[in-house]
C-alpha cells in the first residue's frame, strides 16, 4: 500500500516535497524505506529492496541465541529475560510478509531493552556503550514514532549518573545529526516534524495542506486514524462523527468487542506459556533466603524501569491507537519485565545450571520446530510459479502475473505530475510516483529538478 511505492519513488526521484498530498501513507514512511532503497544497488538489483527486514531479523534471532547459549552460567536472570523476549519474537513476530514497518521496529525495541540490561553492571559505567543504546534507540524512533518511549533508554543513564561525559562523544554528535536529518525529511515531504501531529507541522509551508475538506490533510487523517485504531470500521450504532466518536471512551465497547478480543488471544498464550515455565523452574527454587547478589539487585531496579516503562507505552497506546501492531512491543517488554522480576523472587540465580539450561534449551527446539513447520507447510500449500520475478516475493503488485500494470499518466501543468493506478493490486514496487485515485485538487511543479506538491489555491 505505501511501504513499496514510497520505496520506488526513492529509487526514481530526488526528495520530493509535498509527497504527503499525493497520499497520506507517505507521510507515513520511516527509515526502513531508506534502507530499503539502499539495497537496490549493483549487488542486489531491486530485489535487494526486500532484505533488510530479513537481515533485521535473522541477524537479531542469532544475537539473542548466543547471547543465551554464552549466559546461561552468567546471570539467569538476563537470559531469562532475552529467552522470553526471544520466544515471543519466534511466535508474535514470524510472518515476514506482514512485517511492514511495525515487526522490525518492536523487534529492535526489544534488542534494545537486553541492552539495557546487560550493559554497565559489574564494571564501570562505559560512555560509548551508553552512546549506542542511543543511537540504537533513535534508530527504533525512526523506524515506528509510536514507540518514542524507547528514548526514555538513554535518558535514564544521563539522568541517573549526572555525567557530562555521556553527552560528548562522536557517536552522540551522529545520532544529533542522523535524528536532525530525519525531521527535516519529515518537513520536506509533510510539512509536519512528525505527521500526522498538527501540532509539529508548519502552516506556513506552501505544500502543507490545513484545508479540511482535502482528505489528506494532517488533521483530517489524525482523526481518521486514531478512529479507525479504535474500532471505527466495526462500529454499527447510531450515526455519528468520527469526532464524536473517539470521545470519552465511547469506542471502547466496539473496540472490546473486536481488535480487543484478538488482542487477549494473541497474548494470553504467550503469558500462559511464561506462567508455566515459571511454575517449572520454581519446582528447583533455592530455599536460601539469605542469598544476596548485588548484580541482582541492579538489574531488578533496571527491569522496575522497563516495565513502568512499558506500563506507560500501553497507556499511551491505549488511549491514541489501539492497534496492536503499533504497540506490540511494549506488551511484551511489559510481560516479560514482570515475569523476570518474578524469576528473580525465586533466587533464579541458584536453580542448578544444568536444569536452568535444560528447559531453556528444550522450549527453544520446540519454538524454532514450530516456526520451521508452519512456514514450510504454508509454502507447501501456496506453492505457486505462476508470477513474475518468483521465487523472489511479490513486491511489484499483489498478483503480479505479468509486468503489465494498468496505469494512466496525470499531467498537471503540462508535466506528468503522477500515475494513476487503474486495477486494484496495489502500486507496489512499479512505476512512480503512483496514486490510487485522481486528485482534482492537487498542484503540481518543478523547480531546479525538484518536485512540488500543494494544494490549488
């Protein structure tokens, strides 16, 4: 819908400003269209523009792998949170054609609060170690806005350890300027630092539309969003606005009643499935009460912070948009945060190694079974040759049969401002810069090789 347009039109153009007013997904986009663009180069050709999120992920999976197979004699408790974190990953986040930009970002959310975790206790506190958890932090941001909470990470090192030391290094000086760069790029194809937020945009920008009859302008589409987060499609009262309602809880009830529902399913197993393994391990729980570890107290007041952390994103969540896709991750940082804290109530530290690694082990073969078998028995069921470009995925358009795609050539002012897509498959990785409906109010120039898209006045 916008991930594999936007990427195209990053292939074809220079930066084009006002690209929001031709569709409002585009002022969606986050920096993994970047990255997807990047990878069409000499090596890959386009097909490359569909590996970074499997790189993301594949490489991540490994990480949290080793990082359990190297820690099991270390501290049980860190490893028991990164097996959780790696479990739910292996069940929630396992379908890489429905990844978009949301799997990827609460996968690296997840990295992140290991990170968080593991560095800085039994040694002294090492500036450029913190410097990273930022950067990896802004990356998370720019990847999924929604999750903004993740810069709360770093901010709890400078607030904690009043260390200007922390604030000047290189690595600070890129992520400044790699986060500067990205709201600039906002403004240019928006309008809006971060849209579609009318608070962040700029009225006085030409090619920012506050025209509430155009469909695409920001507030109009922060309405229609956070109603259709709500449950809006579902709604089958009595007739009323969108303003109405998304106000004073009145979607909720719809909302329960569908989104809601899957949202229970879809984590109810996952807290089952850690309730048991905690009932396992309490079986081998040490009786010592007297046992103390000072590494455990750090890290029981660093998974504290996570889950009030993570507490907050859900509020967050809850009341702006309520889809489980844009918060994901702080559920299950939520869950696991209170489940490792449990873990650590049990003196998880003293459960015998052997035991420790042997369940560890064991639901980790059972997940990557699991995993294995569902895709290959999807592969087997869709097995199909029958489009262009196989066995490559389909990112040219949902059927991509063959390389003839349906579209019109939109001249405005003379110039051939766009390309309207006459079937329904979706642009998709095609020709560019491709919309889904003509739109009469659009303007449309150049200059100095630059495009420009705004409203008629």
């Amino acid at each position: 819908m916008y991930h594999l347009p936007y990427t195209k039109i990053l292939n074809d153009n220079k930066i084009i400003f006002g690209v929001s007013n031709l569709h409002f997904r585009f002022g969606h986009t986050s920096i993994l269209q970047y990255l997807n663009a990047i990878f069409n180069n000499l090596i890959f050709n386009e097909n490359g523009i569909i590996l970074p999120s499997a790189i993301i992920f594949s490489t991540i999976v490994l990480f949290f792998y080793r990082e359990i197979k190297t820690n099991y004699f270390n501290n049980k408790i860190y490893t028991f949170y990164i097996f959780l974190a790696l479990s739910y990953i292996l069940y929630g986040y396992n379908r890489y054609s429905e990844f978009g930009n949301d799997a990827t970002s609460h996968i690296i959310f997840l990295l992140t609060s290991a990170f968080f975790l593991k560095k800085n206790f039994g040694s002294s506190i090492n500036s450029k170690e913190v410097s990273r958890i930022l950067l990896l932090s802004i990356f998370c941001f720019t990847l999924k806005p929604t999750l903004l909470l993740i810069l709360l990470i770093p901010l709890y090192y400078y607030y904690y350890y009043h260390s200007k030391n922390f604030l000047i290094n290189s690595i600070n000086f890129f992520s400044l300027f790699f986060i500067t760069i990205w709201f600039a790029k906002n403004v240019i194809i928006s309008g809006c630092l971060i849209y579609p937020i009318e608070i962040t945009c700029f009225d006085q920008l030409p090619w920012f539309s506050s025209d509430l009859n155009f469909d695409f302008s920001p507030k109009i589409q922060a309405l229609e969003n956070e109603a259709w987060t709500k449950g809006w499609p579902d709604y089958r009262g009595e007739l009323i606005t969108q303003q109405d309602y998304v106000k004073n809880l009145f979607w909720l009830k719809t909302w329960l009643l569908g989104h809601g529902l899957l949202i229970v399913k879809k984590i109810s197993l996952f807290i089952i499935f850690v309730f048991i393994f905690i009932l396992i391990l309490k079986k081998f729980e040490n009786k010592n009460k007297n046992y103390r570890n000072s590494y455990n107290f750090k890290i029981k007041k660093k998974l504290l912070f996570l889950s009030l952390l993570s507490f907050c994103g859900i509020l967050m969540w809850f009341f702006r948009f309520p889809v489980f896709r844009y918060g994901s991750s702080y559920f299950v940082i939520f869950i696991i945060s209170i489940f490792s804290l449990l873990a650590a109530k049990i003196n998880l530290e003293n459960i015998n190694k052997k035991i420790f690694s042997k369940y560890i082990k064991f639901t980790l073969i059972l997940f990557i079974t699991l995993f294995t078998f569902k895709h290959f028995l999807r592969i087997y069921k869709n097995y199909d040759t029958n489009y262009i470009n196989y066995p490559w995925p389909r990112f040219h358009s949902s059927r991509q049969i063959d390389e003839v795609f349906e579209t019109e050539p939109i001249k405005i002012n003379g110039i051939i401002a766009y390309y309207l897509l006459k079937s329904e498959d979706g642009c998709g990785y095609t020709i560019s810069p491709c919309a889904i409906r003509e739109l009469k109010k659009l303007n449309f120039f150049i200059i100095n090789h630059y495009k420009f898209y705004n409203l008629l006045k």
